[in-house]
C-alpha cells in the first residue's frame, strides 16, 4: 500500500459520500477509477478533492452530467473555480428587491390611508400571502410599493396584476433571447477574449444599462401606443 492512500471505506467516512455512491460516480466517469492491489481498490487524496468539488458542484445546481462536462472540459480544480466565479456572477441579483414578512398591524402601515379591505385583494392578487403564524409575507416588496403607487393613480390591483404578468411574459422573452446573443457572442464581440473575470466585467457593466434601457424602451414604445390611440380614437369620433 502506497502512503497516503485510502480505502473505500475510508473515502466514504472522510468524504460523507456513501460507498455506492462513490463507485456509481466512477462508472459514470466523474471520478477515476481507483488503483488496484489485487482485489482491494486504493484511493488517493485527489479523489477526496474531487468529491468535495462534485458536491460543491451539486449544490449550486448542477446535474451529475454537466458536472461530468464541465470537468472533462476545465481538468484542473483553478479552472473549474474561475468558472465558479462566473457562477456567483451569473446568480447575482440585478435588483434590491427581496421578500418581506409583516404583521397585521405593519400591512395596515404600509397601506396608510387606504382602505383596510385591500388587505384582502392583495391577498388574492398573490402580492402577500397569509402565513400559519399570523403574518403575511411579500415575496416581492417592491412589487407590492409600485402596486400601491398605482392604486393611488386609481390603477385596481387586478389591473396592476394583469399588467404585471403581461410584462413579465414579454420581457422573459426578450431577456432569454438576450441572453441567448451574449452567450453567442462571447469571445467575440462580447466580454473581450471571454476569459471568466472578462466575462464578470461585462455583466458588471450591462447590469446597470440594462436597467435603464428596459426602461427608457418601454415608455417609448408606451408612448408609441398612446399616439396610435390618440389617433385612430379620434378617427373614430369623427365617424361617429
């Protein structure tokens, strides 16, 4: 036995991962095959090391495939960090929107000098939801302060909510399609050589252009829509 090797069993106990787990990772080639001393199989540290990266993979979500894709293609663990780095970019929040939790008596803050009954409608637009405990929890709480900014320009909360879901349909459209040309790109005409902290960059500096450009598109085509209105509405008047 060479110094420093492990058996199965001892993989197992220093890793957490079960021993049939270990050998269903080898047939599916995500780990190497253990040295052989007769019928006793030897592990080395750098099967440790690649189990401890296969479950740091697993819990940022990735299958037992593309964790097998992603190895085969960076080999060594300084690679597959910057990738990991790209990852933490990629999860990060464009927004500072998060969820809140209220009580009654906050909920009834929050809505001022409204009526007490949009407690209710909020409820059933899904904008708040009852918790066991008594609370109610928002899970976008700037969603809920630009629902109520529009109750005040005399926008219901149904309509506010059918807007919202019609936004939200397009918009993930044309974000994936989005998406779709910088992941094209890259390399090329986006984020330089493609190198991971080139890539980081240039999220980094869309995140912010992004925001506004979603923004200044949609009031111009908004605008858009209101003079078509505005004009066949008064055609139709005319006629009339």
């Amino acid at each position: 036995m060479v110094d420093g090797e492990l058996s199965l069993d001892e993989v197992a106990d220093r890793s957490g991962v079960s021993a049939r787990t270990i050998r269903y990772y080898q047939s599916e080639g995500v780990l190497a095959a253990p040295r052989r001393e007769g019928r006793d199989a030897r592990y080395n540290p750098g099967h440790l090391e690649r189990l401890e990266l296969i479950a740091e993979l697993q819990e940022r979500g990735l299958k037992l495939e593309a964790i097998k894709s992603l190895l085969s293609r960076t080999g060594r663990r300084s690679s597959v960090s910057q990738w990991l780095g790209i990852d933490e970019v990629l999860r990060a929040s464009w927004t500072n929107d998060q969820a809140a939790t209220m009580t009654l008596a906050e909920v009834h803050e929050r809505l001022g000098r409204r009526p007490r009954r949009f407690v209710g409608e909020l409820v059933d637009a899904g904008l708040l939801t009852r918790q066991e405990d008594g609370t109610f929890l928002a899970s976008s709480d700037a969603m809920l302060d630009l629902t109520l900014r529009l109750l005040d320009a005399s926008v219901s909360i149904e309509v506010a909510g059918r807007a919202a879901d019609l936004l939200r349909r397009r918009l993930a459209k044309a974000a994936a399609d989005l998406v779709r040309l910088f992941e094209e790109e890259t390399g090329r005409s986006f984020a330089g050589k493609g190198a991971p902290e080139e890539v980081a960059a240039a999220l980094d500096a869309i995140r912010p252009v992004a925001i506004d450009a979603a923004g200044l598109i949609l009031a111009q085509e908004l605008e858009r829509a209101l003079r078509h209105l505005a004009t066949t509405g008064t055609r139709r008047s005319r006629r009339s």
